[in-house]
C-alpha cells in the first residue's frame, strides 16, 4: 500500500453507508408492521 | 518438568514492553497539544508525568536489549498481556490527578475501559472534565481499537511481530507481512477519521449549532470512540446528549466500520466478489436480523414507544451499539434499566455475540459463532448419517477452507470461555445482591467490551466487583490467549527448574 487507493476508500465508505441506510429502513418496516400488529 | 524462565527471557520480554510503552509516550503529546492550546494548566501537570514516566520506562528498556532480537511465541503472548496491564496504569495518572475520580481502582478502571474499547465509565461528572482528559480517554480508545502493540510495531520496529500481533486477538493477516498489514489497519482508520471528523464537524456547525472549536472537540471524540466500537462520550447523557437523528446516523456508520473486519475492509476497497457467501458476513447479519427483532418487537409489546420512528430510532441504534460493541446510549442509563423481556434478551445477546474478528469490536465473534453452528450441525449430521460416512466441512472466509477438528475444538474451546466469563463475572455481581439481569448485562458488557449500563457500574460500587469487571475487560480484549501465557509463565517462574 505505497499509495492511497481513493476510489477503493470512497467505496468502502459508501458501502458501510448504504449499510446503515438499509438497516434504518428494515427497522422502520418492522416497527411499523409490529405496531399495526400489537 | 516446568523450564524456569532465565534472565534471558525477563530481558526479551522486559525489552519489548519498554517499546510498547514508548507509544504512551507519544500518544501522550495529543492531549498534551490540547491542554497547551486550551490552557488547561491543571491537567497538564498529570500529562507531563505520565508522558515523563512512559518514556523513562521506554528508554530504560534499553539497558535490557537482549542479545537475539527476535521474541519467541509465548515472550510475545506475555508481552501483549502485561502491556495491556501496564498501559492502564499509566494511562489512568492524568485521569487520578483530575479529582473526577473517588478512588484509585476507578481510574484505573476508567483507563482500563478506555484501552479495552469497553466504554464503562466511574468518573464523577463527566460534564465538568477537562478537555484535555477528554481527548485523552478517547485517545485510549484509539490506541486500544488499532490495538497498542500494532501501533508500536508500526513505529517502533519491534521484533517478533506475528506473535505480537495474534496475541492481541487479530488473525487476518491481509498482506504477507504484518508490518504491511498494520500499514494497511492504519490507512483504513485515518481515511475514516478524516472523513468521519469532517463530517461530525460540519453537523455539529450547522445543525447542533456548536461554534467551530467545540464541534471539532465533540466530533474527534465522537470519532474515536465510534469507530474503536468504544462508547466513552465526553457528556454523561452519551450520545443522546446531541438530540440529533443525523448525528446518530453518522456514528452508526462509523460503527458499522469499527466492527467490520480489516479483512473486509480489504475487500471492500478492492471490490472482491461473492463476499455474501463469505461466513462471518452471513452470520453476523442473521444474528443482528435477529437481535433487532427481539429488540424492536420487546419494545413494541411493552409500550415503551408508540411511534414507528421512535421505535426505530431507539430500537436499531441500540442493537447496533450492542452488537457493534459501542456501548453508546442514545436513551438514559435508567430507561435502558427498564428494557425487560424480550428486548433485554436482544441486547445482551447482541452485546454477547459482538462484532467481526480482527476488528474493533469484543465478544466471541461472528466467525467464532459462525463456526461454532457449523461444527454443531456436523454433529447432527454425523449422528444421523451412518457409521462410516466420511463428512468434511467448509466454509467460505477470503477462500473456501476446511472446518477441520482442531480448527472447530479452538473456536469452540474460546467461545465457551467468553460464556463462562460473562456467568463468572454475574455470579459475584449476584453475591453483591445485584439482580440476575443487571448483573449478567453488566458481566456481558464488559467482557465483550460493549460498555452499555444499567447502573451497576457507578461510583462507589464494590472494589471486588470492579477489579473482577476489570479482569473481564482484559481477558474479554486479549481473547483469553495472551491471558493464559502470562500465567503460564508465571507458574514457570514460581514453581519451574
């Protein structure tokens, strides 16, 4: 690693935020869904 | 027949912990900067004398430099183990000398805590700490998360670096050397603390409404600690302190980094296909699908939140914190107490199974968990099919690999040993009278490192208690290995010839 891979950072970085993103909205949809149930 | 050890070996070991200690040293001049920067003359007294001590000791260390530079395994397994004895209490002077402290265990607790990424805190009135003592701890987390001995192998050259390495519980080796390996652990961290900083900075400008100083300070704390899967905050309300939903967000992200393996940094970075029949990655999203289920449906059932988006917001960042080994709370030390049934069941499952091996994050491990249900069906299958069918095992980690006896007898032989700490530690919570669930969250939480709380860890709490948290700390870290050689060798040198 004598350079630093920018592009490879920058993808990291937009995966792990797409993570999150996608963990909110299937919380949500649970949230959701478990209220309507209760 | 036990081998005494020889002066020999106290030189090798004695030489390589001087090194180690060097980064306290060095590590020491951050939150130096900020006391000078911030004129804060009473805390510097206590940086200077740790910094004065740790390079004492460092150069010292040369009077001991052995005559074969290379450590062996087991000099490196007790190197590990006494550095993260003795960095504690170093690390723990500045804190004592603040007075936030009631005794001296707490500090020592706190700096424990701190290298251990737990995030379990005694220090009175966090609010009215010093800047300068803020930095540090959160810097003790950073130190910790990268792990100590990686950064001094990094700078200081030491020899006998793969032992080193192993013993502070990482096992991915990315690049064939270490040294390249711990180049790359440093990059991945720094281009998150850029990123990361900048980030927190900007909201915490524009919509917390921090003048610019205080955002940076709130921000590479908040850093530091999210991305070492710590949880030390510089307020008392945690990360709830900031009331922002954006905030929490981008510590989650942060999180989510921390407890991701360097491996699949690695691989992230590199765009590596078919990581999705990679194990760990497998097991660690079932068993956070399953922890957020329990938590967000337990929450629901008891009516603690009527709103999907409160739900949401409470439900996930708290699994997340849990099973990302965080311990940042986004509601208070007393609400979480009231988490019962099945949302106290999530939580302490999530916080039990932790993050991904050879990252930041504590607890037995996805790919230990992962290997672990493996191995048990194996068992199933072997006890179904007949006598002399032949069953081999594999799993995808980086390449396909065979689950072999030994690898599956270690795995579990660890995993039982985290299990086994987490009753320990709630058996003498228990003996103080604490409730069954308090104490056992409590024994998980520092064993796995997480540093969630429902008050049992407070100022004044019982000494025994505390040193016994601290030992979880040390061995929940440390992956029991490095613990085991250290005693080993004290048994050699007590009873050896």
């Amino acid at each position: 690693m004598r350079r630093l891979d920018l592009r490879g950072a920058a993808r990291g970085l937009f995966i792990e935020a797409v993570v999150v993103v996608a963990l909110t909205l299937a919380a949500l949809g649970l949230a959701f869904l478990v209220l309507l149930l209760r | 027949m036990l081998l005494k050890p020889a002066t020999e070996d106290f030189q090798a070991i004695g030489f390589a912990l001087g090194r180690v200690v060097l980064v306290v040293a060095a590590a020491g001049l951050v939150p130096l900067t900020w006391a000078v920067l911030q004129q804060e003359w009473k805390p510097l007294g206590g940086i200077v004398l740790m910094i004065g001590l740790a390079a004492l000791i460092g150069a010292s260390s040369e009077l001991l430099r052995p005559e074969k530079s290379k450590l062996s395994w087991s000099h490196g397994m007790v190197v590990v183990a006494l550095t993260w004895l003795v960095i504690p209490a170093l690390g723990s002077i500045p804190l004592w000398l603040s007075g936030h402290f009631g005794r001296y265990l707490d500090a020592y607790f706190d700096a424990m805590s701190g290298l251990t990424t737990t995030g379990l805190s005694l220090l009175q009135d966090v609010d009215h700490l010093a800047e300068s003592l803020n930095v540090w701890r959160h810097t003790l987390h950073f130190l910790g998360g990268q792990g100590i001995v990686l950064a001094a192998l990094t700078f200081f050259a030491v020899s006998g670096v793969l032992s080193l390495y192993h013993g502070e519980g990482r096992d991915d080796q990315i690049f064939p050397s270490v040294t390249s390996t711990a180049r790359f652990i440093w990059t991945v961290s720094l281009v998150h603390g850029a990123v990361g900083i900048a980030v927190l900075t900007a909201e915490g400008i524009l919509q917390l409404g921090f003048e610019p100083r205080r955002a940076f300070f709130h921000a590479i704390n908040v850093f530091m600690a999210a991305f070492d899967t710590g949880g030390f905050t510089s307020m008392s309300s945690s990360i709830a302190y900031y009331g922002s939903a954006v905030f929490e967000a981008t510590a989650a992200v942060l999180m989510v980094a921390g407890a991701l393996s360097f491996g699949l940094h690695h691989a992230l970075w590199r765009r590596t296909q078919g990581l999705l029949r990679n194990l760990e990655i497998r097991t660690i999203l079932t068993t956070f699908a399953g922890t957020l289920i329990l938590t967000i449906v337990g929450l629901a059932v008891a009516g603690t939140y009527t709103d999907s988006a409160s739900l949401t917001r409470r439900g996930l960042f708290q699994t997340l914190s849990a099973h990302t080994g965080t311990g940042f709370s986004s509601v208070p030390t007393a609400e979480l107490a009231r988490w019962s049934g099945l949302t106290f069941i999530g939580i302490s499952i999530a916080m039990a199974l932790g993050g991904m091996a050879s990252s930041t994050a504590g607890g037995v491990k996805s790919l230990r968990v992962g290997l672990t249900f493996a191995s048990l069906v194996d068992t199933v299958r072997e006890a179904l099919l007949p006598e002399r069918s032949v069953i081999s095992t594999t799993f995808h980690q980086t390449r396909r690999q065979v689950l072999t006896q030994r690898l599956a007898k270690s795995v579990m032989a660890i995993s039982l040993l985290y299990v086994a700490t987490y009753l320990g530690g709630a058996a003498v919570g228990l003996a103080y009278g604490y409730p069954l669930t308090d104490a056992l969250f409590e024994s998980v939480s520092a064993t796995a490192a997480v540093g969630l709380s429902v008050g049992v860890t407070q100022p004044g709490m019982p000494a025994i208690l505390e040193a016994v948290m601290v030992a979880q700390m040390w061995l929940g870290r440390l992956e029991f290995i490095a613990a085991f050689s250290l005693l080993g060798f004290v048994i050699s040198w007590m009873t050896g010839e």
